[in-house]
C-alpha cells in the first residue's frame, strides 16, 4: 500500500502534488493491484501477475508504477496501469523491489544477491551477493544515495549503489522484516519481531525498542522526517517520534528533549534555557552564533548570545524542510518544494530553481552555502554544478565535468577577494578538483588538487580544506596556490595517519 511520493521534480518546485490528483497503490495476493482515488473509490483493477503481487511502488514522480510478484517477473506500469516494460524475469519469487533516485533505476532482490538495473533497455545490472540468508526488505534514499537491505540472515546492511559494503550489523535475534529511510537522508528505521530501531546513514544504531506486539511488516516516515508509523502482525500500528536532535556550536549545545522542547545549554557560564513551541520541531541547526527552530508553518531565529531576543516568521506552506545549511549573513531552508534563502532577521531573500530541478534529492554532499553563493549538484545531470547568487538567485556559473559530481564545497571565507571564491568538488573517480568561481566574468578552469578524495570539509575562517583520502586526513593550508605555482602545492599540504591521529587524540 502506498501514496505516490511529493515531488517538485516537474519543475514547479512552489506546488506541491495535488491531493485530488493522488491514487492510492495496493497490492493483492491474487495477483492484480488495485488504484483507489478520491473517496475511496476503486479507479482502476489491473491483473499484473500469476500469483501474489508482493511489491508495489510509485516511482519518484508519481507517473510509473513498480510491480513484482511470486511468479518472478519484475513489471513497469503508467500511471493508468497499462504495462511498460518487463524489466526482468526469474525462476524464484521476488520479495522486494523499489525505485532509485530519479527513476532511472530499478532495486531488487533475488535470493541473497541485490540487482541494480536501469529502465532503459541494453544496460548490464550491477549485482552482488548481500547476504547469508533470504533478502526480505530493502530501501533505497534519493537523498544521501544510500541503500540497506535485510534478510533472514537477521543483520542488516548499509551499501552504496556500486555495491560496497558501507556497514555491517551485529546479528540480530530475529530476521530483519522492515526497513525505511527518512526523507533527510540521515536516519533509517529497522523493523523485526518486537524490535524497532533508530539507526544514522552509516548504520550505527541510536535507539533500540522492544514493544511486545510481534513483527513489524511495515515501516513508513512522515515527510517532514520527526515522525515514522508502523504495522504489525498483531494488528497494531504505532508511530514514534525522533527526539534527542543535538546540535552544537562552540560552547552552546541545543538538545530537542521532547516533540516541541528544546534545551540550550551554555557551558561557559553554566545557563540552561528552555524554549517551548506551539507545534513539533521539524529541524533545528546552530552555526555562526544562530540557531534556527523550523516548525510545520514558523521559523524561530535565535541569537545564542541572548536567547530571549528571537525573530519569528512564518513559512507559507508545510513543505517538509529537511536540511538547513548556514552561513555568516544568512541561511538556506531545503524542502521537498525547493530551497529559500533567508538573512537572519527572517527576511526571505530569493528562491532558488530551474526546470527538472529535484530539490528532494539535494543533501549536504551535494549543497554547499557560503555567504553570497550558493552551489548545487544538478541531480538530473550530475556532471554539473550550478552555483547561484544568494541575495538575488542570478545564475553565476556551471561547472561541468566530465564525469558524475558526488560533492562540492564553497571556501567560507572571502579572502580570495570580494569578486572571486574557491569552489572544490570530488567526482565519480575521487579525484578532487579546485576552481574559482568569479562573481562577473569567466571563471577560472578547474585544477585536478588530489585523488582517492572521499570527503572534503573548508575551515570556516581561514582558506584551508581538509579531506579524507584513503586512510590519511590530508590539509591543504593554500589550495589557491595551484592558480600561482602548482609546484609549490607539496610545501603547503601536511598529512595526519591513523597513528598520528591516536597520538593527537
């Protein structure tokens, strides 16, 4: 059973989907999956498979229905039920199926092996062997680009889509039955008998309950990512709420003890505030001394100086913010409708979109903000990154590479002058890439700066990147320097190893 997702992919990012427009998908066990639309009304009756249909799913925009069944066919449907392509067919029943980011690819599970295929015809899947035991549930985020799978093996497993093993879990006491990520990317819920956790994108567990009211075959998170439901076998359905949100800056520590009570402690003089909203807090983010509380229609801007002095504002619509990313003269809210730019005394300063943009997709890999540009990793042709005004939304630059973008990062200092900034982006191959983006004229080309890059990170106060390659944390303390003697670059790198890391430590 399941809604079609909201989506701002059809280039109207300021509209949400129409609720009237809405169909509900259920699947049968006799093999025909059903289209329920305003009023309950059956819309539509299709026969898909021989057998129990046993997966079904919209995918990213609502047009394209995802079917698999006992028979072991794997079935594409329009949104009016006539059948588009046979994807795959098998001697052995597929259990679990989902779409990828975009809708351009297709995940399932065979046995113990995951298959990823694309939609369009002659493409090789990718495949690899995921577990020890039966697959029985997996989930695919179109935020953070990550899947997990679970099985009868009772672990559950974190992978990337090229089929690297990212995390592992213990074994389990029962199989894992029911797996969902949240709209943000960063968290993931897991569901067995008696059993519910609360677990990050790299896979380690936050919270473990265990309710006594038997499997859970079912999970699903809200769009705003505080909340996820589930159904049991028992006949319960329950639905649990994501506290304990931490966020820090310097001395000052905010903490969500409760669906709308947040605690902000300052260490240095020793003072504990305790704010109270009218609705639950979807998201709360603290840098550059603010702290930002958005709720479902109100936006709370704190100075952590004082916290008795706030700016309150309200949003016009409940678009499921997920991310916030700040700056030193303002911040950026992400939501499933597109992205706005604010200063920090609530002013709304622009709206940034462009025909097909995704906004859904876009995470902190692939969204960096400095204080008069904003860059983002097109997700409908990841080869290119855009980067905006903030205070106006005027295209400043595209960047584009000749392979797949997988993050950028804006310098956030302004010492390369008030025209120009350092812009560092890793590709699909690792290798790390350095360009000036100029505020008018042409930009400067990009200079390859390093290889094996898996994460990149600025200094806020000094052009200075750290990045992560291979098991060494590499500082670059002048990166700009490739634009002025590329020789020189070794003189201003120092790299720290894991030893070097535990003796620091």
């Amino acid at each position: 059973m399941e809604w079609p997702q909201k989506s701002s992919s059809d280039g109207n990012t300021g509209a949400a989907v129409k609720k009237t427009n809405e169909l509900l998908l259920v699947t049968g066990s006799q093999g025909f999956f059903y289209l329920f639309g305003k009023g309950n009304r059956l819309e539509k009756t299709i026969q898909a498979h021989q057998g129990a249909v046993i997966s079904g799913s919209w995918n990213p925009t609502g047009s394209e229905i995802l079917t698999s069944g006992e028979d072991g066919f794997l079935r594409i449907w329009s949104r009016a039920g006539m059948l588009r392509l046979i994807l795959a067919q098998h001697h052995m029943t597929i259990y679990c199926s989902c779409w990828g980011p975009g809708g351009k690819q297709i995940l399932y599970a065979l046995d113990k092996t995951l298959i990823v295929r694309t939609t369009s015809s002659g493409s090789k899947p990718t495949e690899w062997k995921a577990h020890d035991g039966l697959i029985l549930c997996i989930a695919w985020s179109c935020t953070s680009n990550l899947i997990v799978s679970g099985g009868e093996d009772c672990r559950y497993r974190v992978w990337n889509p090229d089929g690297r093993c990212i995390f592992t879990s213990q074994s389990l006491d029962y199989p894992v039955i029911a797996l969902a990520w949240a709209p943000s990317g960063e968290l993931f819920s897991v569901g067995g008998t008696n059993m519910i956790r609360l677990c990050d994108r790299f896979g380690w567990t936050h919270s473990v309950e265990n309710p006594k009211f038997g499997s859970v075959y079912s999970l699903e998170w809200s769009l705003d990512g505080t909340q996820f439901a589930g159904a049991t076998s028992e006949g319960h359905v329950f639905i649990a709420n994501v506290i304990l949100k931490t966020c820090v800056w310097k001395n000052v520590e905010a903490t969500l003890i409760a669906q709308n009570v947040l605690n902000v402690s300052e260490f240095k003089a020793n003072t504990r505030d305790r704010l109270e909203f009218q609705e639950r807090v979807i998201h709360i983010s603290m840098n550059y001394g603010y702290l930002i509380v958005v709720l479902p229609t109100q936006i709370y801007i704190y100075n952590v100086t004082h916290i008795p002095t706030h700016v309150v504002c309200d949003l016009k619509e409940a678009n499921g913010i997920y991310m916030t990313l700040q700056s030193k003269r303002n911040f950026i809210l992400c939501g499933h409708n597109g992205i706005a730019s604010r200063s920090y005394d609530g002013r709304q300063l622009t709206q940034i979109k462009w025909p097909g943009m995704q906004s859904e997709m876009l995470n902190v890999r692939t969204t960096s903000l400095a204080e008069d540009m904003i860059a983002l990793i097109d997700q409908s042709e990841k080869k290119l990154i855009r980067v905006f005004d903030t205070y106006n939304g005027r295209l400043l630059h595209e960047e584009r590479s000749s392979s797949d973008i997988i993050q950028v990062a804006l310098a956030q200092n302004d010492m390369s002058g008030p025209t120009e900034r350092q812009m560092a982006y890793i590709d699909k191959s690792l290798d790390l890439f350095l360009t000036l983006v100029k505020r008018q004229g042409k930009s400067e080309m990009p200079k390859r700066l390093g290889t094996t890059t898996m994460s990149i990170l600025w200094h806020v106060e000094a052009p200075m990147l750290a990045t992560i390659q291979e098991t060494k944390v590499r500082i670059y303390y002048y990166p700009q320097i490739l634009y002025v003697d590329s020789t020189l670059l070794e003189h201003t790198v120092e790299e720290i190893g894991r030893a070097s890391c535990r003796e620091r430590v």
